[in-house]
C-alpha cells in the first residue's frame, strides 16, 4: 500500500516539507510504499471552472496538475500538511484542491482512501485546526475516510516544527493513525 505525503509550503526545505519527509519515513519503516508531491517544486494554476472535466475530459491547463492527479490516483493514503497563511492553508495548496475537482467529476476517483492532515504555523494559536479542517472538508467532499491523531484532529505543530516536541508527537500519531487503518482496510 502506498502513502503520498502533500507539503502545501512555497518554501523549499522548510518545515512543512521536512515534516513531510519525516512522516514518510515512519511510513516507510511500518512497510508502506512512499511518494510526495512538494507544492514548492510545482507550479499549479487555480482552477478557471472552464467546466471541460466535467465532460469527461483532461484539464486543458498545461502546468504541472497531470502528475499530481497520477500520483493522487496512485495512493491509498494522503497526508497533507500545509503552512498557516492568514488561518487556513495556503493559496497554492487550494489551487492543487480546486483543481482536484477532475477526479471527483470523472467518478470520486479519490473516494475511499485515507487522508490525514497537519498544519504548522508561526504561532503556537494561529490557525492551525481551522488549517487542518479545511484539508479535511477537501478530503470529505472527495468521500475520503479521514483520520486524525487518535484523539483530535491531526498534526499541529508551531515553527520551528524539529523543535516543537508536544506538537510533533501529533503529527507522528497521525501518520501512525493512517497506518493503522490502511492495515485495517487491507
Ligand atoms: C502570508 C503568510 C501568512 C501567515 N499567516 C499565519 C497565520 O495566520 N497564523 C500562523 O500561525 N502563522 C502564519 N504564518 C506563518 C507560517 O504559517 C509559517 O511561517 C509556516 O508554517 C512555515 O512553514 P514553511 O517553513 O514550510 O514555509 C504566515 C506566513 C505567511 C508567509
């Protein structure tokens, strides 16, 4: 079984995708495959409605959305973990979610599988569970089964994210959650 874990930061080797990486790799010790998709390595416009996915059709944007769609396809787990921008995740992050809309068009294509979400914020109240239930109502309108840390809602740490330890302990019982279930589902 495959986790694909989603660093919704613009910022190359910032907390969100060393936490990513962190989480991948509890993952990958439990047996699970492992892949990411780095919003800060990816250029994926908004969606424009233009409606053609609807007719069953590709997305006619030319940017980097088709390997996302591919590896989003390709797990049954989705971890996501954004930054705090302004109290809930970031732009680019929603533009990835906006632009999902193919897969739920073309037949809930994302339904079933597992999602978890995290969030890291600059302060230690910023945002961070409004951060994770907006990943979380994404996850549900696509009728993911979504899972939280075993006691609340999924990682919520404050930056620098390596140094919060309360904070990283919910994230690792996240990907510890997820893993449960998709052993469950096995
Ligand atoms: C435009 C912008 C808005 C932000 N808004 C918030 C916020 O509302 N709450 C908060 O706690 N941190 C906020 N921050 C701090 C970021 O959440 C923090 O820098 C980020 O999680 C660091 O992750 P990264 O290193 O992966 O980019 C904001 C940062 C930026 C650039």
């Amino acid at each position: 079984m495959k986790i694909i874990g989603i660093s919704g930061s613009p910022k190359p080797g910032g907390n969100n995708d060393q936490l990513v990486e962190k989480m991948l790799g509890i993952a990958k010790d439990r047996g699970f495959e492992i892949d990411n998709i780095l919003i800060s390595d990816s250029e994926i416009a908004p969606c424009t409605a233009c409606g053609v996915c609807g007719k069953g059709e590709k997305c006619p944007i030319d940017d980097d959305m088709q390997p996302v769609y591919d590896k989003l396809l390709d797990a049954d787990g989705i971890v996501v973990s954004s930054p705090v921008y302004f109290g809930t995740m970031t732009a680019q992050l929603k533009a990835l979610c906006d632009r999902s809309v193919l897969l739920r068009r073309q037949g809930f294509k994302l339904s079933n599988k597992v999602g978890a979400a995290m969030a890291i914020g600059g302060s230690r109240n910023g945002g961070q569970e409004k951060t994770i239930q907006s990943v979380h109502e994404w996850m549900h309108i696509h009728g993911m089964v979504v899972v939280g840390d075993g006691g609340h809602f999924g990682g919520i740490l404050r930056k620098p994210a390596a140094e919060d330890d309360e904070g990283m302990k919910t994230a690792e019982d996240t990907i510890n959650k997820m893993c449960d279930v998709l052993e469950l589902m096995k």
